[in-house]
C-alpha cells in the first residue's frame, strides 16, 4: 500500500506543503533570534577595569527608559571592545545602591572613565549624536595601571 493510500483524503502535496512551510517558519525564527540585540550586562563589577563604561539605570515599566535603550543599541557596535555597557534596574537592591552611590536617578546614565571615576550623569532624553559626544569626552585612561606607564 503506497503512502498516499494509508492517508486518504490528504493529498501527497498537501504534506509535502506543510513539512516546507514549517521548515521556512523554523528558518524564519532563527533569523529574528540572530539579528536581536544582544543584551546589556548588569554586571556592576566591570566598571573600573581599564575601559570607560556606560550604565543605564533603568525602569522596566517607563517608555523613556527603552526609549534610552533603543538610542544606546542603536550606537554601541561603534565602541565594541573600546567602551562596556552595563544596566541596572533602579527597582533592584543593586540598582538602588548604584543610584545613591552615583548621584543618579532611575532612567539615566552614568559614565564612567577607564579607573572606574564618574564622568557624567546623563537624563533622558538623549539622541544618539548626543551620546556619541559625551562618550567621545570620557578620559579613556586614568592611572598609570591603565596606560601602561610604571607610577611614579
């Protein structure tokens, strides 16, 4: 008995036509996959360890805040390996005490240069350009450690 007589009524290219059709889905999903951002480390720990760093401190719930980060992904490949990204959520315990050490507020941004000092703090709204400037400004090296000289 061929296949299309144990499944009558279905005919042979019907079948055929679902097995291509989730097959482009599944090619479909990886793609959307790949090309997502990639995510933003909160691992606070970072700043300070030879490259300037950016944290945005935000609030899940605020429009401005995936706003800021939308300009952010928009611009950080520019500085892949030169500048590290960070996040904190103001509404974690983390996050609370990165604002009240920083002098900061939710939705905003701090820079931080090579040594881990605080540059800048930086309210939404911002564009891009705006960031591209203010990142332009940090200090990429502050201590001898950093920039390859011996102290003296």
């Amino acid at each position: 008995m061929s296949e299309v007589e144990s499944q009558p009524g279905v005919p042979r290219n019907t079948r055929k036509n679902k097995w291509i059709v989730a097959g482009l889905l599944v090619l479909l999903v990886a793609i959307v996959v790949l090309n997502l951002p990639r995510g933003f480390s909160d691992d606070l720990s970072r700043i300070g360890r030879g490259q300037p760093a950016v944290v945005l401190v935000r609030d899940k719930n605020a429009v401005e805040s995936m706003a800021l980060m939308n300009v952010l992904n928009d611009i950080r490949d520019q500085y892949a390996g030169r500048v590290v990204f960070l996040l904190t959520d103001y509404d974690t315990p983390e996050g609370r005490a990165f604002i009240a050490d920083n002098h900061a507020a939710p939705i905003t941004l701090v820079l931080f240069d090579a040594g881990g000092k605080q540059v800048k703090v930086l309210a939404a709204p911002q564009t891009a350009a705006n960031l591209q400037q203010e990142i332009a400004a940090i200090p990429k090296m502050t201590s001898a450690k950093t920039s390859g000289r011996a102290p003296l």
